[in-house]
C-alpha cells in the first residue's frame, strides 16, 4: 500500500470517529466509537459506552439535554466502585458467612436440580408423532375448548338487607320476614327490566354483590361447575338476552341475564399437537421422576441427631446438624421450624412424633439425593453448570462486601437522641414562635367593633389601613409585626398572641401605646424531646449510614488505584425520557 492511500484510509478512519462529536453519543455510535473513561489500577478499564448506558437508565434529565463530567461524575464513580467490589470479591470466601453461604448453596440448589432434571429426565424423553397421536386419540375430553357463559347478575338477601344501607329499617325483622323481603324485591326489579330499565342499570344501584354490581352486574365469562350448582342449573336453561326470575341459592335471591354463550368447540390442529405433545411429555417426565427419586431414595443412608431433633426446631440454633445424607451432606436447623409447620399442615397432623420428623426430613433431602446422583454421574462438571455456579458464587461474594456498606442493627443510643436535640434546640424550641398583625386603637368598644369586622370576614390589613393610627403609607407595615418572640412587644399583648388561637382576632388589650386587637396568621409549636425523639432517631440512623457508606467508599478506594479520563468527554448528550426507552 503506497504513502498516499495509507494517509487515505487514516484520514477516512479519523473522520468515522471524529465525525460523532463526543458529546453527541447515541446507543448505536457510542459503541462504534468507544473509549476509556477510568481505569482501575492499570488493567482494568471503564468504557464510555459503559457510563452512557448507566446515564440512559437513570432518572437524570428526563426531557433530555447536556451533562458536563460534574453531573455525570457521580454516576461513573459508582461504577468505579461495582467494579472494585467485583475485583474484591475474588479474594471473598463465601463459606466464612454462614447465612450468605446458606442462601447460595439454596439458590445454586434450585439451578442445579432444574438442569438435572432437564439432563436426567427429560432430554432422555423421545416422544414421536404416532405417539402424539395416539395420546389424542386415547384423551379427546382433553382437547376441546369448553363451554363459557358470559352472565350479568343481581342479588338480594337477608343478610345484606339486615347489615346494608337500610340496616335501621331490618335490623329487627327474622331471617324469615328478610328473606321473603329479598324475593319480592326481585320480582319488582323483574317487571321493571321488561318495561323501563337495563339489568345493567339496576344491578348497577340494587345489587349486594358489589364485586359485580360495581360493573353493572357482569361476571365476565366463566365455565362449568364455576359457581354454585342452583346458579348453574338457571344459567343454563337461558338464551342469549334472557333474564331469568327470582331464584335462591345459599348466598341469597338473584336474578340472571345470558349476555353470551361459547359452546364446546374442538381446537385447532397446531394447538393439539402442541398440548398432546406436552402432556404426554410431562405425564412421561413425571413417571420418570418418580421412578429416579424411588431408586436413589431406596438406598439412601441417613443419620439423623436424636438428641437435637427432640427439641423444638424453633429454638435450636440455624448452624446445628439435624441428619446427615449418604455422609456427603448435612441437613441442619436452617429453616426447620418452617418446614416441619408446612410439613405437618400437608399431612393433616395435629402434632409431629419422632419417626414424623425423621420421615420428613428424608423427604426434605429428595433434592440433595438428586444432586448426589448429579454429582456421581459427572454432571457437576458440565461446563454450563460450573460457569452458574461460579457466577452465583460471585453474586455473593459482592453481596457479602456490599453488606459493609451500611449498618442496619445502627440504633442510636437515649444519649446520643439527647445530645442531638440538644444541639439542635432552636429547631425545636422557637424564639419567636406567633405571627401576627394588629390595630391599635384610643378605646376598646371601638376594638371590639373592629373585631366584629374582623371576624365577619372583612380583610384585618384593610382595617389597619384605614384605622391604624399614624401615616398612611405605613399603616400595613407598622400593623403586619411577623413572628414575634418574647420581649419583643409588652408582656401582656405577647401573652395574649400566645393564647389566641392561628386565623382569629383577640379581644382588645391595654399597653402603654392603648389598645390592640391582635390577628394570629400563624403559630409555631415548641416540640419536646419525646416529640421529636422517633424523628431524631431516623435521622441519627440515616447520618449513620451515610458514614457508613462513606468510610465503605473509602475502604474500596484506598488498595486501588483510579484514574479519570474526564477531558476526553466533557459533555455528553442525554436523549428525552421517551426514546431512552425505544
């Protein structure tokens, strides 16, 4: 390639890159164009693609627009530190945290025993057409889209005539005198649909069944053996737009309209196929299934700890063995106290003997059988296996350092409530705790007229702009005082303020100047420490964990070392809201 077209197909390469200014990324160019933004201790790099992905998801600048690297730079150092917590979480031993390790080896037990029932059970299935269709053959009923009513409905009883609306009026009558009430209130509503009214309107205003009668009555659609069989019986002799008389079941009366009706109809081939396939798939599936866990469980060994198992599960602590399988795996108390309650309840049994506990505990282990058996054949190593695991093992890892983050058993101390509220006083305990506004005038009759007015409605600054004594400029700034603390005017009006309740006008008071009318527009309410002392506590928890987070942060910081390439994009373009998530 000559000089002249290698300096050709530099130019055009610079142009691709260049030609998308930095700060107009979109999804698709920022990946074309990528580039480091940070870089962790020289080997492991943050891309700017990566940053613009985090920005897009987040809830900044909803209507779009420019962030300059001071309102992006937040959002890159918590990418900073996912990805040292991740580096970190190579050199975390799972197993030293007991509840962490415990909740990992449930979860990767739920991975594990899905693939291998995949991998045991059902990839050995082979399930051909003549099979598929001789299942369909041999189970019709199975196949056939049943029937549905669609139904509007009404219902009175006695019940609801004794506790509803008009509970006054019934409270006092029989069951008797109630439910005879409900049928002849039926059959009014009956001739009241022939002639002027909807079903839908009168279900709508008269039906206790709310649920319905809410929607104008309608039970939506619904098959056989739905409802109640008296229902049923009526539902079926109508047609469609037919109401039926009043009939009784157990809940009451009620009246019903067919608004539609989808007989039995066969479905279509594809779907047949696909449901006899399925069905003969998971009738096999499950036949094999059992067949597996029958013969694993057949000689299965167990050891189980008599001794602990003799006491309540609930007070034996998590950590304890409670049986050992083929002694491989441990069962212990994690948990127990709940799985023998289930156990005990799915059994029908008022108590759990000694041989209950150890025969459930054999059926607890089922799943652990399987993945022994997983294990023996070699499946443990399947690549795809072992790669679940070590993610999952990862994800706990990080859990397990995240958890330094914060500090949730934090609950400040009486003192530490005290000292806060103490420092804190004058949010608490106010200097100046009443606003008001007032009129002086030369006698109280004339206060208490203006008062009346006041207290009619008339605004009180228009009544200090026409009576308050002095220059009319400053008649409403002399009136309107503020929030006023004590020594601020004479005792005897800073009492009263104190006294007069927020929005109304006291009666005139002597001072020195003559006699006020006062209006109280606010109050502000001294808070004692037990007040306040559920508030404080919060807001100790929150600093708590802010220090917490802050000292975690610089933990993760202090054995790495991060640089920012920040110049490289001093402004990056935000789309709205609304094509973020296009």
């Amino acid at each position: 390639m000559s000089n002249l077209l290698k300096i050709i197909v530099l130019a055009g390469l610079l142009l691709s890159f260049w030609g998308c200014k930095k700060s107009d990324f979109t999804a698709i160019n920022i990946e074309e164009n990528d580039f480091v933004i940070a870089q962790i201790d020289s080997n492991t790099n943050i891309m700017a693609s990566e940053l613009y992905k985090r920005l897009v998801q987040s809830e900044l600048l909803k209507d779009g627009g420019y962030l300059d690297s001071s309102t992006y730079f937040d959002t890159l150092f918590s990418i900073v530190i996912d990805s040292i917590s991740s580096l970190e979480a190579s050199n975390v031993r799972v197993e030293d945290d007991y509840v962490q390790y415990r909740r990992f080896k449930n979860d990767f037990q739920v991975i594990y025993v899905d693939y291998l029932f995949n991998k045991i059970i059902i990839d050995p299935i082979k399930i051909d057409t003549p099979q598929v269709v001789e299942y369909y053959q041999s189970n019709l009923n199975n196949f056939k889209q049943p029937q549905q009513f669609r139904v509007s409905h009404l219902m009175v009883s006695a019940a609801g005539l004794r506790y509803g609306e008009d509970s006054v009026t019934y409270k006092d009558f029989p069951d008797e005198e109630l439910d005879s009430i409900s049928q002849s209130l039926l059959k009014e509503y009956r001739t009241r649909i022939d002639s002027t009214t909807t079903f839908g309107d009168l279900a709508f205003q008269y039906s206790m069944h709310r649920g319905s009668g809410e929607i104008f009555g309608d039970l939506g659609y619904f098959q056989r053996k739905t409802y109640a069989s008296e229902f049923e019986a009526v539902v079926c002799t109508l047609g469609v737009g037919d109401v039926s008389g009043p009939f009784e079941t157990r809940d009451g009366w009620h009246l019903a309209q067919l608004t539609d009706f989808i007989d039995s109809t066969t479905l279509s081939l594809d779907t047949v196929y696909q449901q006899a396939y399925n069905q003969l798939l998971n009738n096999n599936a499950r036949d094999a299934s059992i067949k597996f866990i029958d013969s694993i469980g057949s000689i299965a060994e167990f050891e189980f700890n008599d001794s602990a198992l003799k006491i309540p599960a609930s007070i034996v602590p998590d950590s304890v063995w409670a049986a050992i399988v083929n002694n491989r795996d441990t069962i212990d108390f994690f948990g127990l106290a709940d799985y023998f309650f289930g156990y005990k309840k799915a059994a029908g049994l008022d108590s759990l003997t000694f041989d209950d506990l150890k025969l459930g505990l054999q059926r607890k282990a089922a799943q652990t059988l399987i993945m022994q058996a997983g294990d023996d054949l070699g499946i443990n190593k399947d690549s795809a296996i072992v790669t679940q695991r070590k993610e999952l093992y990862h994800k706990y890892a990080r859990r397990i350092i995240g958890s330094k983050s914060n500090d949730p058993g934090y609950n400040p101390t009486e003192n530490q409530i005290e000292e806060y509220y103490n420092q804190h006083i004058e949010e608490y305990i106010l200097k100046k705790p009443v606003s008001v506004q007032h009129i002086i005038v030369e006698d109280s009759i004339f206060g208490e007229f203006l008062r009346d007015q006041a207290m009619s409605g008339v605004d009180f600054l228009e009544l200090a702009q026409e009576h308050y004594p002095g220059a009319e400029e400053i008649r409403v700034a002399a009136a309107d005082l503020g929030f006023i603390g004590e020594g601020e005017m004479p005792d005897e009006f800073y009492k009263l303020a104190l006294r007069t309740g927020k929005g109304t006008v006291s009666h005139p008071v002597k001072t020195e100047w003559g006699y006020h009318i006062i209006y109280v527009v606010d109050k502000q309410i001294n808070k004692t420490l037990e007040q306040v002392r559920n508030q404080i506590s919060t807001t100790l928890r929150q600093e708590r964990q802010k220090e917490t987070r802050k000292k975690w942060h610089q933990d993760m910081l202090s054995g790495h070392k991060v640089t920012y390439y920040l110049d490289s994009l001093k402004k990056l373009k935000l789309p709205p809201d609304a094509e973020r998530k296009q």
